[in-house]
C-alpha cells in the first residue's frame, strides 16, 4: 500500500503513571518495563529515542547483525475532543481514535524482520513477525488468532494483536518471484494499520468500514520490469486465520511506477466467498494514484468500489464506495501540512451502521512535526457529516460530528 507519514514515540513514565484508567495497567507496565529492558540491549537505530538517550545503536548488535534481522517498534498515544461532548465518550462510527476526552494509548508496536535479497541470484529466506498492543489491536484482529486474548472486561478498550507473522521466500526466476506465506497486512488503500506510515491520526471511511486488514495465505510478487510489478495469491478471506477455511479468496493486482519515482499508480482487488457465508460472493477493488507536482507537494487519489451478494437486510446485494483524495505539503523536512477529503457511500447500510444507508463525507486538516528525529506530533481537526436515514453521530442524534485531535508517535 502507498503511504504518506512520519514517526513519533514517548517513555514508560509516562505510560504507567496515574492517568490510565483501566483496572489492571500494571500488565502494561510490566509489559513496557520487560521491552524497554529487551530494547536497551538488542535494538534501536540513529532515528530512535533509544539512541538519542543514551547514544548507542544497538541495531549494530551482533547478533542482529550476523542474521541480517531488524527490530524495531514504535508507540503511538493521543487524545480527541468532540464538540458535542456525549456521555458515553463516544465517537462512532469513527474507529482507532473512537474515544472522546480519553487518553488513547493506541499502538505499542513491536516487530522483527529478516528481509530478503531481491538482488541475488539464488534463493533466500525471510520473514516477518509483528506484536502490538493498545487500543488499535480490537480492530485489527483475525477471527481464531488474536480475539480471544484478553478478557475485555479486565483491560476495558486495551487489547493485543498478532497482524503479521509470515515466511518471505525469495525464488530466482525471471526478474524474481518474492512470496509472502502466513499471516501479513492488506494491500489494498492507501491508509495501513501502523501509525507511521499514515500521515494523519484518524482514518477515513473507506480503511475503517471498505477494506479488510489482515489475510492469511500466500501473496506472490513478480517484477515485470522496473515500471510495474504484479502481484497474485489466495487468502482465508477477511481478518481471518483459522475459521471458515473453506471460503478462499483471490487477492492480486498490478502496481507501476514512472521512472523517476514522481508518480505512481496501483490497483488491488479481493474477490470470493464472504465470511461464513458459502457461494455469497464479496469483491472489494481498489485504486491509488499518487503523483509528486514538486518536490514538496505530493497529491493522492484513491477510489474504492466494493460489492457482496445477498448481504443486504432485504436479501438484496449490497454496495459500497467512495473516493478519497489526500494533498500534502512539506515546508521543511520536520514540518508538513496535509488535507484530505473524502466521500464514503454505504448504499445498503451494510458497512457503518447496519440498516442505515446514506453517504458519509469527512474533511480533516493537519500537521506533522518532528520537533525530535524520534518523535512526531500530529495534531488535526476533523469534520464529518452524513446524509443517512438515521443520524449516525453522537449516539444517533446528529448528522455532523466536529473533532479536535492529537497523537505523538515515538520511535522506540
């Protein structure tokens, strides 16, 4: 998926003081205590607030050397305000950043990575295993994988996920045939799960409600020649692992890039049977187009169309589309500006909110800013409105919602 963000990330003081709200943050200290004990011995790099502490880089560690790994991670937390203030602190049907006047600890993220060597001429072996934990993780989960973790009675909106744990094979054929095998992230959108690698803290419709997040399967990836690579595999559907293994899915499509890296353009599609459901087909495409008019203003295009047989409340098939458009300035290299728009049509009120057909617009306004090469604050304001047959903001008594929002990302 193209992305366009920055990073950010800030200490285990902070993180284990007093205003946590749930009952047992002693598991999370715990759990930051025991990696920021792990960090300080194995890991960091130049751009990491491990280095900037303490002046050492730890990626340079031998052992992670010798087996050509990478670890790293990152933690992302903020807040938001909504001006219409409901009781029960709710933003819906906005997702991730769901919680008003709540600290959010959204993303403790962890990964290791091997890798492979697109270069050579003989095969080689990698992977990737991903570990995250906080408030994004109830989102992102696979049905028979990372759902049944924690009892959310106990951490309340805190939970843990395992979005990626995959084998990467590198085969010398052709150009080279890299393939993903396991558990990894959707290629389709523009916006991903990671915080980092968005530019804005909240996410549009068409990410939280339009596309899946997680497969499970095999992705394979061919090169056809510098411009465009293609990619084709089959997956377990939607955010699944083990359940319903009978409905495969075709996940695939093609990508290309000018020569100058100035524009690109990519198109993905998911297609076969939905959920439990046998012989109902669902298909999700996805379009991004992305060019660079000047070295700092960078505009994004993105369409979503997305179709399921027979899911509608009336037996009818049910759509889903929209468009999302991004535009992003960079003043210097730790300022950038960025709007997006975007329009989201649930025309059978099968996506949102179940029964409630209506289109669903956003307009979010922000800022990047890297005050530290390890940390970003990305502060944004957001309004949203939605011509729908019942109004789906502040607990379905308003059809526009403004927020004022701000997370930190800190580079571990």
């Amino acid at each position: 998926m193209a992305t366009l963000g920055l990073n950010m990330k800030p200490s285990t003081a902070v993180l284990c003081a007093p205003p946590l709200t749930f009952d047992k943050a002693s598991i999370l200290c715990l759990f930051l205590l025991l990696y920021s004990h792990f960090a300080s011995t194995v890991m960091a790099h130049d751009e990491s607030v491990i280095h900037a502490l303490t002046g050492r880089d730890f990626s340079q560690s031998k052992f992670l050397r010798e087996h050509g790994l990478k670890m790293d991670g990152w933690l992302s937390m903020g807040g938001t305000y909504q001006t219409h203030n409901p009781d029960d602190h709710s933003n819906a049907p906005i997702t991730f950043n769901d919680r008003s006047g709540e600290f959010q600890l959204n993303q403790l993220y962890l990964y290791l990575e091997k890798s492979v060597d697109m270069e050579a001429r003989h095969w080689n072996f990698g992977g990737r295993v991903d570990l995250m934990f906080g408030t994004d993780s109830r989102f992102t989960q696979a049905a028979g994988l990372d759902n049944r973790w924690i009892d959310k009675r106990d951490l309340r909106f805190y939970d843990m996920a395992l979005p990626q744990a995959y084998l990467e094979v590198f085969a010398p054929f052709g150009n080279g045939i890299t393939a993903k095998i396991g558990h990894f992230y959707t290629i389709l959108g523009e916006e991903v799960v990671t915080s980092p690698n968005n530019f804005f803290y909240s996410h549009a419709y068409t990410m939280q409600y339009g596309e899946p997040f997680t497969h499970t399967g095999a992705l394979f990836s061919y090169a056809l020649n510098e411009n465009f690579t293609l990619n084709a595999g089959s997956v377990a559907g939607w955010d699944n692992f083990s359940e319903n293994l009978s409905n495969w899915n075709f996940l695939g499509g093609i990508s290309w890039t000018n020569d100058e890296a100035t524009s690109a353009v990519s198109w993905s599609v998911i297609s076969g049977d939905a959920d439990d459901v046998t012989d109902v087909n669902r298909t999700v495409s996805s379009l991004v187009v992305s060019h660079n008019f000047t070295d700092k203003l960078e505009y994004v295009f993105e369409h979503d169309f997305g179709f399921q047989e027979q899911a509608a409340a009336s037996g009818q098939d049910a759509y889903w589309y929209g468009i999302n458009q991004y535009l992003v300035y960079d003043f210097t290299d730790a300022f950038s500006a960025g709007l997006r728009g975007e329009w989201f049509r649930d025309a059978n009120g099968t996506r949102v909110m179940t029964g409630n057909p209506g289109h669903y617009f956003a307009l979010t306004a922000g800022v990047n800013w890297k005050p530290q090469s390890w940390l970003t604050l990305r502060p944004e304001v957001r309004y949203d409105w939605a011509d729908a047959k019942i109004d789906p903001y502040a607990d379905r008594s308003k059809d526009h919602q403004l927020q004022i929002a701000m997370d930190v990302v800190i580079d571990l």
